[in-house]
C-alpha cells in the first residue's frame, strides 16, 4: 500500500485520536507528504506495549499478511480469542450454497466474514 490508496481515512484519523485506542498504519512505499511508518505490519507490533490476554488485535488485509500477523500475535502471548480478523473471498451466492467462498470448515459469507484466531485452524492456507 501507499499513502494515496488507504480506505477510510475520517475513521482512522478518529481512531488515532482515540485515547483508548491504539491505532498504528504503515505503507509499503512512502511518497513526500507521508510522515509515517513505512515497512511490514508486523515491525510496528513490537512498538506497542500488549496484554494478549487482555487486548484485543483486529487485523484486516490480505491473507498472506493475515497469517503472518497472527502468528506474530501468538508468540507475542495473545490469547487465540482476542485475535479477530476477516477473511475476504469470492462469493457467488452469499448464503452458503454454492460453496465458493468455503475455507476449511467455515462458508465466509454465513460463518463469517469476521473470525477469531481459533476458529482458523491452518492459517497456512490463507
């Protein structure tokens, strides 16, 4: 990603202003105006201070990504239920019929999109 290609930014500038929150962005490649971090997500995981069995990660992207975040998280000490993700797959139908969207035992569009770390049990096939 770029600077140029993040979705929702009224959001995320809220959600770095929340106290509450902490909300960290990275790009890949930066352009003259970013400020930020540039480099893989999983760097900015050891700048913030976690409770795994307290904290919660909610991690969105791609599946490759995904999976790497979430092992990260694991050996960080986050329990697998404070590990929420989506998962995004072609869908046809979007009531679990036509079987398109099915990872391992799941159907994306009825079970999900939303799924903690312990209902995802081979994340190498993300």
């Amino acid at each position: 990603k770029t600077p140029g290609e993040f979705c929702f930014m009224p959001d995320l500038t809220a959600w770095r202003q929340d106290e509450r929150l902490t909300c960290l962005l990275t790009v890949d490649e930066g352009d003259d105006n970013w400020q930020g971090r540039v480099g893989l997500v999983t760097g900015l995981l050891d700048e913030v201070e976690m409770d795994g069995g307290r904290d919660r990660a909610l991690v969105c992207g791609p599946g490759v990504m995904i999976r790497f975040v979430l092992e990260r998280l694991a050996a960080l000490g986050f329990r697998e239920d404070n590990m929420i993700t989506t998962l995004e797959r072609h869908m046809k139908c979007g009531v679990g019929i036509c079987g398109h969207c099915h990872f391992e035992n799941k159907m994306v569009c009825t079970d999900g999109p939303v799924f903690t770390r312990s209902e995802l049990p081979d994340l190498r096939k993300l």
